[in-house]
C-alpha cells in the first residue's frame, strides 16, 4: 500500500474516533445523575416517581457509568473494534443488532435517492445541451436553484398534502411495500439534484472543450453523437468521486427525511436516541454515520488518485 | 466474493423491504397506530402496552371505568393483618403456552417484578410474596395499605409466564401471558407488533382475530394514517383534526382520562411563590376555559383539583374559578407588587418573572405554555419559556422557575399514589417542598381508616385543602382522544388507562365500501 | 448580457417579494396572540392567518427572518473569520501545525452539520447558541482551506517576499500582505454558505433542536404547524415559501458573486 492510501486509510479511522470521542464526551459530561435518567425515562413512563439511592447505583454499575472517562472511552472502542457497541439503554438489546435492523432502510433510501438523481441529472444536463436555447439555460438554472433551496421537509409536507391526502395515491409514512418509498426517495433525490446537476454541467464543459472533442468536431461529426459518445462519458468520470463526497451531505437529508417518513432507518435511530437519552444507542449510530461517511470519502480519494494521478503526488506531498 | 455475488448479498438484505405486510387478508385484523416508540415488548418496561393495549397480559385485579375494582387473574382477597393479604387465584386459567396459573407461577412473576422494576415496589410497597396454598398467595406489604388490591391493577404487575423467552441481559423479550390475545410477531426493526386471539382464553372469547400495532409516536402522522386508511385505531391525534375526522365518519371517542397538567414551582421556599396570594393571583390570572377550549379544542377539562369529577374519588364539590385578572392584580398588590418600569409587577425592585420548563412529547403542553404565557403578561408577570427534555428539566430549573408537565393522577383506581407523592410533605413529587399539617395528618389517618368510606373523606379533605391552597397549579384534566375507522364496533374507554386501553369486546366489520 | 440583466432584475423583484411583506410584519407583534383567534385563515386583520395561539403568521415570519438571517451572519462570520485565520497561519507557519491542521480539516469536513448539531444538542440541549457552534464548527473548513491554499502561492509571490526581506512581522504580514489577496476569494463562498445556513437551522428547528419556541424560527414554524396541517395548511406553507425565497436568494446571489463550482458548494478541496 502506498504512503498516501495508507494516510487516507488512518484518516477515516480518526474520523470515526473523533466523532465518538466527542460524542461520548458529551454524553457522559452531560450534568446530573445519568442512571437516575435512565431509570425515570424506561421504566417509568409516567415521569411522575422516583429511584431510591440504591437503584440508582445498581444501573450505574450495570452500565458502567463509574470509571473514569477515559478508561471508559477506551472500553467501548475496545469493545466496539471487537463487534459489540453496546447495550441499548431503551431496548435492552446490543445497539448492532438494532442497526443492522435500521441500515438496510437507510441504506435503500440512499442508494434509491442517488440512483433517481444521477438519471434526473442526466435527463436535465443533456436536455439542456440538445436544446441549446437561451430558455432551455434559463430553465435549467431555475430547476438547480430550486431545487438547492428547496428544503426537504417543506417539499415533503406538501408532497404528503397533494399525493397522499388530496389524491390518495401513494402512503403517508413507515414501510411496507414500493410505495412507501416513492414520496421519501423524491424528496431526497431532489435534494441532490441541484449539486450534481451542476457538476456534471460543468465537468461536460470542460470535456466538450477537450481537444479531441474539438478534432472530432472539425471532422464534421453531429453535436448530438459528440455529446452522448465522446463528452458525456468522459464527463461522468470526476462526477463520481464528487457523489461521494456528497454523501455527508446526503446523510443530513437522511435524517429529516427519515423523521418526516416515520421510516425505521438509521437517521430516525439517531433522533430517538438522541430523544431518550439512550447514550449506547446514540453513540452506535454517530459510529456507523461517520464510518459510512468516513468510507465515503475514502473511496472519492481513492477514485481520484485512480482517475489522476497528479492529484496522488500532490497531495501526498501537502 | 465476486462483484456479483456481492451484488446478490446487498440485493438479499434489502430486497425484503419491498415486500408487502404479511397478509392480513385472510384474518381480519385491527390495525392500530401506537403513540409511543416500541424497543421492547419487557412488561415491565412497556407495561402499558403488553397489559392495557395488547392484552397479553393480566392483572390479579382489574380497574372498572368507574374507578371500581373487580376480581381478575384474583378471584377474591382478604386482609388478614394490617400489613397481611391473601389472595385466591382464578381456577382454569393457562398461560399462552398452555401452562397452568398457580400460586407459584404468580410469586415467581410478582418476584421478579420487584426485584427489577423500582415501580412496581414503589407503587404497591409490597414487601414480600409467598405461596399460601393451592391456588393462594400471601401478600405482605411494608406498611399498612389499604390501597394494595387497586395497586394491583398497575399494569406493570400483570402476570408473566416465568417461561417467557429472554433477551441476552435476562429481561423478558417476548411475554407469555394469560390475556385474550398472545404474541404471534413481534418486528422490532418496523416496530410492528402483531398479537392474535388465544383460543384457550378463560373468560369471553375475543371478536377480534388479531391485532397490529404499529409505532407512531408523531401524532400529525397517525392522524394522516388513519384518515389514508394505513391504520383503522390511534389514539392523541392532533386535536384540531377531530371535528374533521367526525365529519370524514370517523368514530371519534373524546374521553377525560387520568392525568392532570400541572404547572409546578421550583420551591416554595424563599421564592416569590411562598405567598399564596401570588399563586393564587397566577391561578386567577390563567383562563382555564380559554386554554380547554382554544388550546386542546375541547381535549380536556379545565381544573383545579387534583382529580376530574369524572373519578369515582374526586371531591365534587370543588368548582373551578373563573378567570379573574383584576382579582389577580388585588391580591398582587396586597402581596407588595406593583407595576415595575417595563410593566412587569415588581417588589422590592424584584421583578415577578419566570422560566417555564416544558416537554414537547406530549402534544398539548408547548401550546398550553404558550398561553399561559400569555395570560400571565396580561397581570405584568413576565414568562419565558424553555422546551427541553423532561429529564433535562430537573436539572436545569432553578428555585424560582416553574415547570408545565402532564402527569399521572392514577397509575391505578386509587387516589392515595397521587396525593402522597404529590402534596404530602414528604413526598417524593413534591420537589418544591409543601408542606401543610392537616394534608400530613389526613394522609395518615387514610392508611389506618376503619372503613373504605372514612378512607375516602381523608382523601377529599386533601383534595379541598389543596385546591385552596394550590401549592402546584392544576389547569387541566387530561384529555385522550381515540378515533377509529367506521365499523368498530362495540369500544369501551376505560379512563384507567395510561394512554388508552383496548378492549377485548370490540367488533370488527369490513371497511365500507369507498372509505 | 440581457440574459444577465434579465438575472439581476430577477433577483431584485425576488428580493422585493420577499423584504417588503416582511418590513410589514414587522410592525406586529409575533408573540402575543389571542386564543379567541386561533387558526384564522389569511384575510384582512390576518393577512397570513393566525397560529394555533392566534398570533398573527405574518408577523412570526417577518420576526423570524430577523432571526434566522442574524443567526446566520453570526455563523458565517464566525466561519469565515476562524477559517480565515487558521487557513493563514497554518501556511506561514507551516510544518506540524500546518498538518494537524489538516488533519483537523479533514475530520471536521468527513461530519455531517446536523449530526454535529445532535452531537452537541445531546449535552447542551436545543437553542440557539448550540445552533451556532455546530454550524460554525463545521461551516469554517472550506475558508481554512481556501485560505491555506492561497497563502501557500501568495507566500512565493515577490511582493510577500520582499516584505519580509523588509522585516515585516508575520502577523502583520498576513494582514497587510496577504489578507487583501484573499478577501474576494470568499465573495462567492460567504453568500453560499448564508443560503445553506438558513437551511440548517430550519432543518434543525424543524428536527426540534434548534431555536425554541415561543421565539418565531421558520422551521420551527413549520414543525409546530404540522399538527394543523389538515386544518390550516398556510401555517406551513407560508414558512416554507419564505424559506424557499430567501435560500434562493441567497444563492443567486453566491452565483452571481462566484464561479458556478463555487458557487454549489462543491471546493471539495
């Protein structure tokens, strides 16, 4: 393995660290007595009573809350390198097994989101270049617009509204079938629309400038065969490392998404453990996240120094 | 691994989320929207669920919607000694899996219980449990109670099957009862729980085939699932979308139930509250009727005393005020209060001002915050308000601030929990420290009452005093509202309930035509 | 060049849709309300309708504008200032400072706002200086790196060089040297990142850990309105329009301001 992938490799591994390192301290630095917490919110669901001293102690020990930070922090990445994130405070159950429950929904969602809008961005990008028409620019520049300030939860309201309500056609929220996915995935999709469909513009600029391009044009070919042959697939090339990059960002759209849904996936597990405080349960999901996003941007590095090699020798001298 | 295979791995693992629910075509099922999240099925965590909404489990007693008791998975009970009970078991009964209820099934269920669950002990002080004979358990509590037989209908001491399947840490992961349904599926990763009837049922057979719960805890999307006919039952849907359900034919079920939002002070020690004119002032400057009407639209009951008069225990003679803010400013004054130079009421160049804490789970207390904050700048006293976690509340809020929550006023069909905990002296709600001699006194005369009638003057003595004196300021009696597809038939609210209660008569017939 | 002007007239009209129905809500009250007028449609006394505490809409928005914008600001200042400044430091002093930093870069950029947000909402609960901090602390990379990249080459540059030679301090090198050079670097950038701010903190409003009620935050808005959607749809909807209009404006304005590239957010390095 060469230095640079090797630096990249220790650099999604400290992503992941920094990320539950932070969390954990967070976590555990919240003030108050976090067993007490945890007795009132699980089993007693009324709020309204409360834990003896002894109780109290016997939770601390049972979820370790009494070692110092460190020593703790340790533990768990110890324990989590091995396979095991933990206990689930609300659940009772190991916080791996609830996400490999909550993954495969999430992970659907996004790979449906971007599939849907690699195949938008490329219906509206070579749109735009076969018309070629001032309207045809304008209009593209006001669909990218659009859909960047477009706000997920704003659309998703009224996608519910129309499609759901007023029209009946398609569920309000959760799983159950294909068609629960259609409202959450369009949502999403749109979301990314505006950012890929403006990288690929740009990168099917540059390509369309390329000298063999503009050889090819001067042997008389078609601008419709110059455009799907020789630009688009070459254009296509930087665009995916790009995509993975902006999986951080699609992790953002996830969340809401998910919440506005009601879907069981990764984003919603975050927001109710967030909501009840289940530390362990938390703490999984923030490790997975930025694992996920750390691999991301991995495989976008890795991608790049495949496509460019300059990029490799640059940056492994920075 | 090749690509493909790869492929074919990650096409397995999500493949499944494109099918359909398991057919509930052939057996007619009862879909009902859940408010709360379901992690677990352990009946002492989710008590409320596994006893009151599924039905799998039950109660050595059951809780009547008039606030009576009567004979459950217990046939009969006496009291025996001052702290001594002993109860005879219901002959016939089986658990899910087909063994018999006996004495020592029940020690077992009830030991485990207390031992792992503090709301159990804390909510029926039962000290120890032991077989008494065929078909008998005796059962010792810590002090004199009275109450013990109501205690028993907390939901959290419904009896479990010891067999029951476990989780890794030894909780009870799928319950194995003696109810008239019993768990068939149970999908943590979609929150889907599926029950259906058990045949070997001791008491009426259920109509219902089978029922499944679906976790929603967002109340704006239970009312859309039910109106896109995803679920036929929820439960706490918005309350501005009731009339709208009815007019859609809905069935709509409007119920005062057990709770009460209460507006509690920080301390009543060295804080402005320590005078009862100012508490009385902030209650007649609240509009009661106002926040009924506008703010839960008729979801709830203004109030002031510790129990709707709905329940069998509350003192009917407490009226509730009308609101009265030039009252309000009176007494402020004849505290010491006047206008300060922003309007806000001031003494001693101290302005009369507060954070009021509230959670936003429960749907009604945000906007009730709201108002009152409102309301309460109409007399120049200054609120501002602070939605956190109910948890993070306790620790954040200073002597001086106030707290609007939604809490329990009977766990089970007694009014001892809830005036103990809350206006005794000692009690453990009772944070901002009140304390009020004839309250104390009452409280121990009811333990030691000759009769059940002398038991209950005690309590509505302590019902009247405190809602003179307001030590915590009681707004409304909570309100559930459940509303369901037409053509369920034959449903019962039971305002016992926590949140709601299912109830095993109930009828189904197809879904008309054209929804 | 018609095309351009025809942009900018768009941008203006945009702009006026948006601040004149807000300069007049500002002359009401978004907090105080009245029960009896709870959930009245948009009309005269209301011209948005009335909440479900009967405050008037238009008022929270136009109020809410004040503080989703001043929010904003006060995050991309932060960004921008911390980014800057690191991004410049880190390439005149370079060696190990310079790849802590960005390895800080690295991590910081690899984590998503609103996770960080959640992060931090677990110990300091929702509000608005949590907002601030998680928006900040992951808004500020892209100046460090711009900055860092730019000092690099600027430093080799004769002008720098022969500063130096004259004695001038670092600091003050930076600053009279090499800051200049970089400031219309950032026009682009600063309105980009306006526009996807607001779009957070509604995001996270809207998730419940942003700004807390009875203050009028857009997103939050739209959170406290769903309840009401069947009842009252303009609750959420003229919120949402809003929102819409001002991202909108904002990136337009990044556009205008910056490369295309820039200008989505895509300076990945």
């Amino acid at each position: 393995m060469t230095p640079y992938l090797l630096r990249r490799c220790l650099l999604a591994g400290a992503t992941v660290v920094a990320a539950t390192f932070l969390t954990f301290l967070l976590l555990r630095l919240a003030p108050g007595e976090p067993a007490q917490t945890i007795l009132a919110r699980i089993f007693l669901r009324d709020l309204t009573a409360t834990v003896s001293a002894g109780d109290a102690a016997a939770l601390a020990e049972r979820y370790g809350l009494s070692a110092p930070l460190l020593v703790q922090y340790g533990r768990w990445l110890a324990a989590a390198l091995g396979g095991d994130l933990g206990v689930s405070i609300r659940s009772g159950r190991p916080v791996l097994t609830e996400l490999g429950w909550r993954l495969p929904v999430t992970l659907l969602l996004a790979l449906l989101a971007m599939a849907l809008a690699l195949v938008l961005t490329l219906a509206l990008v070579t749109a735009r270049r076969m018309l070629r028409r001032p309207l045809a620019d304008r209009g593209f520049a006001l669909i990218v617009t659009a859909c960047v300030s477009l706000p997920g939860f704003v659309l998703g309201l009224v996608m519910i509204l129309v499609f759901s309500l007023s029209l009946d056609w398609l569920p309000v929220s959760g799983t159950g079938g294909w068609s629960h996915w259609v409202l959450p995935v369009i949502v999403l999709a749109l979301g990314q629309l505006g950012f890929t469909a403006v990288l690929l513009d740009d990168a099917l600029e540059e390509a369309l400038a390329a000298a063999h391009i503009v050889s090819a044009r001067a042997r008389g070919l078609s601008e419709r065969c110059l455009l799907l042959v020789h630009a688009l697939p070459n254009a296509l090339v930087p665009l995916v490392p790009y995509l993975a990059l902006q999986f951080a960002f699609l992790v953002g759209g996830v969340v809401v998404v998910e919440r506005l849904f009601a879907l069981p996936g990764l984003g919603s597990y975050l927001a109710e453990a967030l909501d009840a405080r289940d530390g362990p349960a938390f703490l999984g999901a923030v490790a997975v996240v930025a694992l996920a996003v750390a691999l991301a941007n991995l495989a976008a590095d890795l991608l790049v120094a495949a496509l460019d090699p300059r990029i490799r020798l640059a940056r492994s001298e920075a | 691994m090749s690509a493909r295979r790869r492929f074919a791995v990650l096409a397995a693992c999500l493949l499944p989320l494109f099918g359909g629910v398991p057919a509930s075509a052939e057996t007619p099922t009862l879909r009902v929207a859940e408010m709360w999240e379901t992690p677990t099925l352990d009946p002492l965590r989710d008590a409320t669920l596994i006893k009151e909404k599924a039905m799998v489990t039950e109660t050595l007693v059951t809780g009547l919607p008039d606030f009576t008791i009567a004979p459950g998975l217990a046939l009969s009970w006496r009291r025996e000694g001052e702290t001594l009970w002993r109860f005879a078991l219901r002959p016939g009964v089986r658990f899910h899996d087909g063994s018999p209820l006996t004495a020592q099934a029940v020690v077992a269920s009830l030991e485990h219980g207390l031992s792992n669950s503090p709301s159990i002990r804390h909510h029926t002080r039962i000290a120890s449990v032991a077989v008494a004979g065929e078909g008998e358990v005796a059962i010792t509590t810590v002090e004199p109670f009275p109450a013990l037989p109501a205690a028993l209908v907390h939901a959290a001491a419904g009896i479990v099957a010891m067999s029951s399947p476990r989780a890794p840490d030894g909780t009870i992961d799928r319950p194995i009862g003696t109810g008239p349904y019993r768990v068939a599926d149970w999908d943590p990763a979609g929150q889907r729980l599926t029950v259906t009837r058990f045949e070997d049922y001791w008491g009426e057979a259920p109509a219902i085939a089978a029922i499944s719960f679906r976790s929603i805890p967002d109340p704006a999307t239970r009312a859309l699932e039910l109106r896109k006919g995803g679920v036929d039952f929820a439960a706490d849907v918005p309350y501005g979308d009731l009339d709208a359900l009815a007019a859609k034919g809905f069935t709509v079920s409007r119920n005062v139930t057990a709770r009460n939002y209460m507006l509690s002070f920080g301390s009543l020690k060295e804080t402005p509250f320590a005078d009862p004119r100012v508490r009385k002032a902030l209650s007649l400057a609240i509009d009661r009727d106002e926040i009924a009407r506008y703010v839960l639209f008729g979801m709830g009951r203004a109030g002031i005393a510790p129990f709707p008069d709905t329940m069998a225990f509350a003192d009917p003679a407490i009226a509730v005020p009308q609101a009265d803010p030039a009252a309000a400013r009176v007494l402020l004054a004849g505290a010491g209060y006047a206008p300060g130079a922003d309007g806000v009421m001031a003494r001693e160049g101290r302005p009369l001002a507060f954070t009021l804490y509230t959670y936003a789970q429960r749907p009604g207390l945000v906007p009730m915050a709201g108002a009152i904050q409102a309301q309460l700048r109409r007399i120049g006293v200054a609120v501002t308000i602070r939605v956190a976690a109910y948890e993070a509340i306790a620790r954040e809020m200073k002597p001086g601030d106030a707290r609007l929550a939604a809490l329990a006023t009977a766990a089970y069909p007694d009014p001892d929990v809830f005036l103990r905990q809350t206006y005794h002296s000692q009690g453990t709600t009772n944070s901002w420290g009140y304390a009020d001699a004839r309250v104390d006194a009452a409280l121990a005369d009811a333990l030691t009452a000759p009769d059940e009638a002398a038991r209950l003057q005690a309590y509505r003595l302590v019902q009247r005093i405190v809602a003179d004196d307001e030590p915590c300021l009681v707004i409304a009696h909570y309100g559930v509202n459940v509303a369901m597809r037409p053509g369920i038939e034959n449903y019962r609210f039971n305002p016992i309930a926590h949140d709601y209660m299912l109830d095993p008569q109930m009828r189904l017939s197809p879904a008309p035509a054209g929804r | 060049m018609s095309s351009r002007r025809a942009g900018i007239a768009g941008t203006v009209a945009l702009a006026l849709v948006l601040l004149l129905p807000i300069a007049w809500g500002l002359t009401f009250d978004p907090v105080e309300g009245a029960l009896r007028d709870s959930l009245r449609p948009p009309g005269f006394a209301f011209p948005l309708g009335t909440d479900h505490l009967g405050r008037d809409v238009l008022a929270r928005i136009a109020h809410g504008f004040l503080l989703d914008i001043g929010l904003s600001l006060l995050v991309v200042a932060l960004s921008f200032g911390v980014g800057t400044a690191l991004g410049m430091v880190a390439a005149e002093v370079a060696g190990g400072l310079d790849r802590a930093l960005s390895l800080l870069m690295d991590v910081t950029s690899a984590l998503p706002q609103i996770v960080v947000a959640l992060i931090l909402a677990v110990h300091f609960g929702g509000g608005a200086g949590t907002l601030v901090i998680a928006l900040a602390a992951t808004g500020w990379v892209k100046y460090a790196r711009i900055a860092r990249a730019a000092t690099f080459s600027l430093r080799e540059r004769e002008f720098v060089m022969a500063a130096r030679v004259a004695g001038s301090g670092r600091l003050a090198l930076l600053r009279r040297h090499v800051l200049p050079h970089l400031l219309p670097l950032f026009g682009g950038l600063l309105a980009l990142q306006l526009g996807h701010t607001v779009l957070n903190i509604a995001a996270l409003g809207f998730l419940g850990v942003g700004i807390q009620p009875p203050a009028p935050e857009w997103g939050a808005m739209i959170a406290e309105a769903r309840p009401y959607l069947a009842r009252a749809p303009w609750l959420a909807i003229a919120p949402g329009v809003f929102l819409f209009a001002l991202t909108a404006l904002a990136l337009s304005l990044a556009r205008a301001l910056g490369r295309r590239r820039q200008a989505m957010g895509l300076t990945a390095w």
